[in-house]
C-alpha cells in the first residue's frame, strides 16, 4: 500500500465534509448554531487582536462586534448594520471629540452636560423613524467617547479606534459560512408552497384533517409568512431585485395561505368534496404548487415554466380553477374560493418568473459583487 493510500478516505471525508457546510440548504436548517460559532469565533478573533497588540480600552471593539453581527444571522442584514453603524460611529465619535475639546478650552461642566443633553435628545427625535439605527448609535458612540466630557483627547481616539476595529472584524467574520436572506426566503416559500398544495388536495378530495392538525398547520405557515416578511429588505438589497416585486410575491404568499383557510373553514361536514364530486381536477393547482416548491428549493426555474407551459397544462389549470357551476349549495363557497386560489398560484407563478433571474442563485451569483 502506498504511503498516500491511508490520506484518500481523509480527503474524501474533507471532500464530503465542505460540500455539506457549503449547502446552503444546510446552513439554513443549521443557521442558529452556524451562527453562534461565528459570534464566538468573531469574539475571540475580537479579544485576540486588541489584546495581542495591547489596544487601550479594546473591550469596545468587543461590544461593537456584538451590536453590528449578534441578532443578525444574514450576511445582507451585517453589511447594512454595519454600514449604518460606521455612519454612526463616525457621527457620535466627532460628536464625542468636539464634546472633549469643548470641555478642555471651556473647563464648563455645565455647557457640556447640556450639550450631551441636546445631542441625546435630537438623536431620540430621529431614533423613532427610518434613520432610527444610526441616530441611536450616533448618542451611544458619542457618549462612549466623551464620556461625560471628562476623558481626554487620546482616551477618545482609542475608543473610536476599537469601534471601528469592531464593524471592521463583523464583517469579515459576516463572509464565514454566511446564511443569505435569500436561501432562507426561498426555503419558507418553498415550505408554505408544499403545505399548501397536501392542504389543498386534502380539501378538494373531501380528505378530513382534524382541526388540532389544521390548526397547527396553519400556525406553522402563517409563522414562515411572518418571518419571510422580515427578510424581504436584505433580499431586496442581496439579489438586487425591486423591493415592490418582492412585497407582491410576498402579498399574493398571504393571499394564498388565507384562501386555504377560508375554504377549509367553509368546506361542510361529510362533504364529497369539490374534486370527489367530479367537477374537478385538482390536480393542476397542486401541479403547480409543487413545481413552484421544487423550483424555489433547487432553483429549477425551468419548473416555473412547465407548470403551465404547454396549451394542454393551461386548460388543465383553466378546468381546475373553473369548478363546474352545478356544485350543491353548500360546495358554491368553497368553489369560488378554490379559483381564485387558483388565480392567486398562478400569479406567484408569474411573479417568480418574472425575477428568476435575480432569486436563481443556481444559475447566477450575484453575490460576487
């Protein structure tokens, strides 16, 4: 056996062991411990570099660090956070030094209490609103550096220094193993989609579902809706895609989720169901709601297409969304629900379509730049 042989079950390993941490899929489903390891790993890289070279007051480069990247798990949301907070550093840290050198020609305590008093306050005013972040961090750096206006000049510099060090260590550790807003918006999507089209073919076939199970499913969806809505602007800011598509992918997502729910509310007791009845075919809807999980999942945005791309898939669509109109009294409710549900998928359909380019990471990376 030769001397190399014993290293290639090592490498295979290794092989196999960076596929996997390079999935995004699996960061997704792993992002709260990815994250905590990258935290504790910038944390210590943190302590490391201003204790190394014996940086004064370095413990502000460690709470800087944990204010930019520790309740942000996406590498879109660092990269704002962390632009927002060198704006406000840069702000509060001249701030800080005027205040400094105020006191020192002035010798006034009172002027620069009122001073700090003024700038807390404008910082509050603008706090509650769009720039809210930066004008918070703008007070808090101010105050870090000039303390009450008692520090010296140099004390100042070196705090300014260690925050800066802190965004700057952020977003580097931001590139480790990054979990994008866009994998984990497309994977809830693709989650809602799925659950949606076993609830929907449950309905239509008169399939029960006990209502602790509907209910919890429904909570479960209407969970990912919520937080797929918090991602949208770090998505937006990823894949450089228009804000207002990404707003009504998501509206026509509520859309779809609340027709399910309305029409299992209205479906009676022991009804044969619409498909059961043999005015339906199901099917198509539930096609296409399994081929938009599948494309969002994978990036097959091909999917997408041949959910209705063919002459004979869109009269199947037609004919599932246009339930005939001799249903009994008590199924009309739940047919007019089901085609404009049926309307509603195609729309996301289209939506989806409409920006593959920019959400098919598959196929493109755009987050070279």
């Amino acid at each position: 056996m030769s001397a190399t042989e014993p290293s290639k079950p090592l490498r295979s390993h290794t092989r196999r062991t960076l596929h996997v941490l390079g999935s995004p899929y699996f960061r997704y489903r792993h992002a709260k411990y990815l994250h905590a390891a990258r935290v504790a790993l910038a944390l210590l890289a943190s302590i490391a570099l201003t204790s190394g070279i014996d940086i004064p007051h370095g413990e502000w480069s460690t709470v800087t660090l944990l204010v930019v990247i520790g309740g942000l798990q996406h590498h879109g949301n660092i990269r704002k956070k962390a632009a927002e907070r060198a704006v406000g550093t840069l702000l509060g840290a001249s701030l800080g030094l005027g205040l400094i050198l105020l006191q020192s020609v002035t010798h006034s305590t009172m002027i620069t209490f009122v001073l700090l008093a003024v700038i807390a306050g404008v910082c509050a005013y603008h706090a509650i609103g769009k720039p809210g972040y930066i004008a918070l961090l703008t007070g808090i750096t101010t105050v870090i550096v000039a303390g009450h206006g008692n520090l010296s000049i140099d004390v100042g510099l070196w705090r300014t220094l260690t925050v800066l060090i802190g965004i700057v260590i952020a977003l580097a550790f931001s590139f480790v193993l990054p979990q994008y807003a866009t994998y984990s918006w497309r994977y809830r999507l693709a989650d809602n989609m799925r659950d949606s089209a076993r609830i929907y073919s449950a309905i239509v076939e008169g399939r029960r579902i006990s209502v602790e199970a509907l209910t919890k499913q429904f909570a479960t969806m209407n969970s990912r809706l919520v937080s797929s809505r918090s991602l949208l602007a770090s998505v937006a800011k990823e894949i450089d895609a228009p804000l207002a598509v990404l707003e009504d992918i998501q509206r026509q997502h509520r859309s779809i989720i609340t027709a399910l729910e309305m029409m299992a509310s209205a479906m009676p007791d022991n009804a044969p169901g619409l498909a059961a009845s043999g005015h339906a075919e199901e099917r198509a809807v539930r096609h296409t709601l399994l081929l938009m999980a599948r494309a969002l999942r994978f990036g097959r945005v091909g999917l997408l297409h041949a959910a209705t791309g063919s002459p004979a898939a869109a009269a199947r669509l037609e004919r599932t969304a246009g339930i005939a109109a001799d249903l009994a009294p008590e199924l009309q409710g739940p047919y007019w629900l089901a085609k404009r549900l049926a309307e509603q998928v195609d729309r996301l359909r289209l939506r989806l379509i409409e920006i593959e380019r920019q959400w098919n990471l598959e196929g493109a990376q755009p987050f070279h730049r």
